[in-house]
C-alpha cells in the first residue's frame, strides 16, 4: 500500500470499501482538493517537517492550521470517499 494511501487511512474516520489505487486516487484526489491540500496530503505522506511544509506552501502557523482542518473534513465527506474508494 502506498504512503499516500496510508495517509488518508489515518485521517479518514469510517472507510467501507478500500481506496483505489495510487494511479486513480491520485486523480480523484486532483478533481476534489485544491491544489495546496493536495501538496499538503503529499508532504504529510512523505513525512515532511511542519516547518517545511510551512516555508514550501508559504503558510503561516494560522494558515496551515485551517488547512489542515478543512483537508481533513474534505477527505471525510461521503461525496469524497466515494471518489477515491472502489465501489
């Protein structure tokens, strides 16, 4: 399983079907998350600094708070998980 798969797992509260794989999960993630949600899901996967992540996406620590709520509520809505998970 991949890194980013395992990332959503962490953050997602209830999964009934697996996620797709890395190919496809990647593109539905690229249709439902801005552009620097995503970036930040990546960085969270690769296991970089908050402080990197915070100086690479031009964030402060305000901002990279309410990014990562709203990241993290996305990827729990229903319309969501439909995308990146096989039906």
């Amino acid at each position: 399983m991949s890194t980013l798969s395992k990332e959503i797992e962490k953050h997602i509260k209830k999964l009934v079907n697996p996620l797709k794989d890395e190919t496809e999960l990647l593109e539905s993630l690229k249709l439902k998350l801005t552009k620097k949600e995503l970036k930040l899901l990546k960085f969270w996967a690769e296991s970089t600094s908050i402080d990197d992540i915070q100086s690479q996406l031009n964030l402060d620590e305000e901002r990279y708070g309410q990014l990562s709520s709203k990241l993290i509520k996305k990827l729990n809505q229903e319309r969501v998980k439909q995308s990146i998970c096989l039906s």
